[in-house]
C-alpha cells in the first residue's frame, strides 16, 4: 500500500512538472473563496453567477449565509446586505430547492467578551493585544465580543471555513495587506496549506477581471507569441496613438520582444507582474506602476507566478515601428521571480 501511494504522488509530481501547484481545494471551498471575493467587491452580477454555481455544487444555503454576514466585518454592512439580498433572490429564482444545511447550535452561555476572547486566542493561537488596541480599547472589544465572539461562536461553518473566506474578501480588497497577512497566518494556524492559501488569493484575484476598467476582452489573438493565457481588449486604434488592455493569467508572460522605432509605455492596473529589459534586473509591477520601454529594447513583461496582471499596453507612434517577437522566457529564468 506504502509503494502504491509513494508510486501515486511520483506520477503526480511528474504529471505537472513541478511548475503546477498541486490542487487542493475541493469544489465547495473554491465556490466559498469566489463568493466572498466577489461580495467583496460588490459586484453582484459576478455573485450571483458564482452563487448559482456553488449551489449547484451542492453548498448548502446557510453555509453562504453564514459566509456573507460575517462579510461584514471586513467590508462593512452595505456590501454584506447587498451579497445577502443577492443570496435571498438566487434562493427564490431556483423555487427554494436547495438544501439549507445546518442551523448554528444555540450562542453559548456566558459572557461573549469572555467566550470570544477565548475563541479569538484559541484561533491565532495565542493571545490578541497591542500598543492600538490600548490606544483604542473600544475596537478591541468589539473585535472579541461580537466578530470573535457573537459571530465565530455560530458553529455551522468551522473556523477553517471561515478563515478561507476572510482570506478570499481581503484579496479582493484594497490597502488591507496587514490583515491580510495575519489572517493567512490565522488560516493557516487553522489548517489551510501554503498551496491552498495561494488558491484562494489567485480565486480571489481572478474575480476582479469582469469589472477591470478597460475590459477583459477576448483571447489573445497574439497567443502564440505568450506562455500561458492573456487576454486583449482594444481600447483605443483609431487616432494615431493604439491602446490595448492586456490582461495576463498567473505565470503567463510574453516572448523576448522589441518594438522598433516606437517604444511602448505600460500603465499597471490590476495584479502583481513583471517587466525585464534584457541584461537588468527584474522589475516587480503593481497597480500604478508606469514602464517607459525604449523603441529598439528586448523585453517581456508578464504576470506573477500567483497573480493576474493586467496593463494597458501605450503603443507610442512611429513611422514604419514594427514588433520583433523573440525567444520565449524560459521556465527557468521565470522559476526565480517571487
Ligand atoms: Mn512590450
């Protein structure tokens, strides 16, 4: 039995080459991250659709429920009740056929400062206190009575769970990076693996695509010219100075490539990417980064192992400028990024 699984696991690891991460979130958690991104963001429609495709992937109604009001705590009231009024008419639209699952047992007795406190230490693992929390006691409070407290005492959804979704609405947002720092460290003091945690970001990241400024456009006509997936969407060609949205998926870069004569200038707008002028150090790319490329360098620019990226690509004029596609970037030299 040993040899057998030990014969599994090579088969494995030689099937994805060591360059695709092992899956292991089941259905029912992808649906779980991708809902509480989207709830996240506020984009309904999005919700709706990842909903509907959770519910049919048979995860029970209150197990959403649960999920979109703790959404609350990290995106705030308005967002949580617009995901749950989305809930409640996907519920009624499908005739109240799903199974609801389980009801939370009864608030445990007691004081829920002193239960929360205690659930809020059990789950980081050890016990919650700073230089803001004396500064400010009130916010202390609230967080242990009533998020840890009122609401992770509700015990139809396990923590696990729950620190799957906090993980996911705090990918989907902005200017949260410390929280959501802690709470992977939370997720996975509860359970979740590296490569799980990494899922769930790229889950979380992904449902910004359908309301991306500029659009996601199509694939990629380009495509053979990529490794991995990229999408294009035209956002300007008719007045001299072209402008495409280009929307990469994690690991997809471009081929070595120079632009003669015209340069070209990358606008950053979404995701974690890269840019690299032949003989220089990689250059790490967010949203607002601008590269300026020179007409005559070689150069690709791509996406981050774990990340989507997309830029608006600037094709700067020029009489008779053309593309040289090159050489791919090889496994190799893309392997070293972070
Ligand atoms: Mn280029």
């Amino acid at each position: 039995m040993k040899r057998f699984l030990s014969i599994i696991l090579m088969t494995t690891v030689l099937l994805t080459g060591g360059q695709t991460m092992a899956k292991t979130l089941n259905v029912e958690q992808e649906s779980i991250a991708e809902v509480a991104a989207y709830a996240a963001r506020g984009n309904q429609e999005g919700l709706k659709k990842a909903l509907i495709k959770g519910l049919d992937n048979k995860v029970p109604v209150n197990t959403f429920k649960e999920i979109l009001v703790q959404s609350y705590a990290y995106c705030g009231f308005p967002r949580s009740l617009n995901a749950l009024s989305t809930l409640m008419q996907v519920v009624e639209e499908r005739g109240n056929k799903d199974a609801l699952g389980k009801e939370p047992s009864a608030k445990p007795a007691g004081n829920a400062l002193t239960y929360g406190t205690e659930n809020q230490t059990k789950l980081v693992g050890t016990e919650v206190k700073g230089k803001l929390f004396d500064f400010a006691p009130a916010i202390d409070e609230y967080l242990k009575a009533h998020l840890f407290g009122d609401i992770f005492a509700r015990d139809n959804v396990d923590w696990k769970t729950r620190e799957l979704a906090t993980i996911a609405m705090l990918a989907a947002r902005d200017g949260v990076e410390s929280q959501l720092d802690a709470h992977i460290n939370i997720g996975k003091h509860n359970g979740l693996t590296d490569e799980e945690v990494a899922q769930i970001k790229t889950i979380a990241d992904k449902t910004g695509n359908d309301s991306l400024l500029f659009g996601f456009g199509e694939e990629n006509p380009y495509g053979k010219y990529f490794t991995g997936k990229s999408y294009l969407n035209p956002i300007t060609t008719e007045n001299g100075v072209p402008m495409y949205n280009v929307t990469f998926e994690p690991k997809c870069r471009n081929n070595w490539h120079i632009h003669h004569k015209g340069g070209q200038i990358l606008l950053v707008t979404a995701g974690r990417g890269w840019y690299q002028a032949w003989g220089e150090e990689p250059r790490e790319l967010k949203a607002g980064d601008v590269v300026n490329i020179p007409a005559e360098v070689k150069h690709w620019h791509g996406a981050a192992k774990d990340s989507w990226f997309t830029h608006i690509a600037v094709e700067v004029p020029s009489e008779g400028g053309s593309n040289e596609w090159l050489e791919p970037v090889t496994d190799e030299e893309y392997n070293k990024l972070k």
